[in-house]
C-alpha cells in the first residue's frame, strides 16, 4: 500500500515537473532569470509540504487528496501579501 501511496505522490509531482519545465523553457530566453529560480524554490517547498502531508496517511488516493486539497487552498488564498508568497509558483505558471 505504501507503494502505491509513493507512485500517486510522485505522478502529481511529475505533472508539476513537466509544467515547470515548460515554464522554464518558455521563460529562458528572458534576460532575468529570477521567475525560474523563484519557481524552482517553491516547487522545492511545495513538494516537501505534501510530502510531509502525504506521509501522514496511508491510503494511495490520500497522496493525490493532499495535492488537491493544497493546490485548492492555494487558490484561495489572495494575490496580496504576505500570502503572495505562497502563491507565487502558481501565479508564475497561471
């Protein structure tokens, strides 16, 4: 069961690797490099918060809850700060 509840949480994360790096290709060519280095840093820190989440469960489909049920709450959170900071990787990307 734990192998399952690994693979859910490493194909969410895999979507989230493919989108940043289409956003890091599309964005490369711009002289600042800042917005890629900003989303690599969030993504780093957001894959260890639902890793942190995730393991607090042990059903497989709780992995793939705990990535919805953040990406949700980050939606939710206004554009102004300070919680635009916690928002950032999404609003590069969307």
């Amino acid at each position: 069961m734990n192998a399952m509840k690994n693979a859910a949480h490493l194909a969410v994360l895999a979507v989230w690797v493919v989108l940043g790096v289409l956003f890091s290709l599309k964005t490369l060519f711009l002289p600042a490099l800042l917005p890629i280095v900003l989303f690599w840093a969030w993504f780093g820190g957001y894959a260890a918060f639902t890793t942190f989440l995730a393991n607090q469960f042990k059903n497989p489909l709780s992995a793939v809850g705990v990535h919805g049920v953040t990406f949700l709450a980050l939606h939710l959170l206004p554009k102004a700060m300070p919680f635009g900071i916690l928002r950032v990787g999404l609003d590069l990307l969307f």
